[in-house]
C-alpha cells in the first residue's frame, strides 16, 4: 500500500550539505575535548573562538531488521595545533554493524581501527571515493584539504551509535600535517 511504503526522497543541498526531513547534529570544538592529541593548541584554540567543526543530517526511515538509516556529513576544514579538523569517532553499538562511506565533495581520510586487534587503517575519503568500514571498526573521518569535506554514510538501522568505548582510550593513531602532507602518528609519539 502506497502510504505504508515508506520511500523517502531528499533534497540535498551541495553548498550547505543540509539534507530536508533528518535530524540535524551539530558539533564545535568544545564538544570534541580529549579527541585531539595536543591539548595545549586546543584550549588555545578553543579561547579564541568555539569553531562548529562538523554537522551530520541522519535520516532514519524505519527501526525493522533490514532498514536502513544514511547521514550527510559535512566536515569544515582546519586544524589544532598540527591536526586536521576531526569527527569524535565511534563504533557501532551493534558491534557487527558495518558502514558504507561515500565520498562528494572536498579531500579528506578516514581512520578506521579494528577493536579487537587495535590495528589501524588510513583510507582517503572525497569526491568520488567509497570507503567500506567493516563491523568492530572505530571510525573516524578527518578533512585534510581546504573547502568543507561532505560525505553520505548508510549503516544499519539497528547500528546505534557507542562514543563511550573510543572517548575513554582515543584512537591509537594520530594524523597530522607536516609540511603540508597528512602523516599518521603514534598518538604515544605526540
Ligand atoms: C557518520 C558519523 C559522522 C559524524 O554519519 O556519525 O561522520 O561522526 P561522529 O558520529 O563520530 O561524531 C557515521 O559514521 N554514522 O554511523
Ligand atoms: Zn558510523
């Protein structure tokens, strides 16, 4: 029956990276403290200015097993201290759950670390990339250019999303800028 057939359409403003009809979150700089790894540059950073970071649109149509939910994410540009401008990160609560990652517009990368063996990934994430997070994944998403870095995110409606796991240690890998090129750190090395 039409009316219980729930296809959603949305208009997705490029310039804004608004995506009509989701929920929209916003993050600023105050929201992300313990995320970067120079604590220093970011209270400096965050005396001069509580700088909007990133802002996601999530639409989620339907909670049944198979449904989907998608995000819009747009990501501004900038760094603390010598890191790129960054997303808090997650797993997800569901811990199976994996995420296909769609890159439109500006450059940026993406760090994923497996939970269970704590290794580290670096994928380029922008215009025309695809980056598959697998299951028991933290992610992180990263913008390492100089317009705002949009990405469009579909997981499982049954995803959820845990901060509490990746907040309480960080990601072990720190990336920075160093003399104009992104390079992955130890966050011990800092
Ligand atoms: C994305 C993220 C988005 C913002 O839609 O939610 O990049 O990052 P944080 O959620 O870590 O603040 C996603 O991965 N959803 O599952
Ligand atoms: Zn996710």
């Amino acid at each position: 029956m039409l009316e219980a057939f729930p296809v959603l359409t949305h208009l997705y403003d490029a310039g804004t990276a608004r995506l009509e009809g989701g929920t929209v979150v916003e993050r600023r700089l105050s929201q992300l403290r313990g995320c970067f790894a120079d604590e220093a540059a970011y209270e400096a950073a965050l005396a001069q200015a509580d700088t909007l970071l990133y802002r996601v649109t999530a639409i989620e149509p339907a909670t049944g097993l198979g449904d989907l939910h998608y995000g819009l994410g747009v990501l501004f540009p900038g760094k603390v201290g010598n890191e790129y401008f960054l997303t808090k990160g997650h797993l997800h609560r569901t811990r199976e759950a994996a995420e296909v990652y769609i890159g439109l517009t500006g450059q940026g990368m993406m760090l994923l670390e497996d939970e269970t063996t704590g290794e580290s990934r670096l994928e380029r994430l922008g215009e025309g990339k695809i980056v598959y997070v697998p299951g028991h994944t933290a992610h992180r998403t990263m913008n390492t250019g100089s317009e705002p870095l949009t990405y469009f995110g579909v997981y499982p409606a049954n995803a959820g999303h845990d901060y509490g796991a990746i907040a309480e240690r960080n990601f072990l890998k720190v990336l920075v800028d160093e003399n104009g090129q992104p390079v992955l750190k130890d966050r011990t090395a800092m």
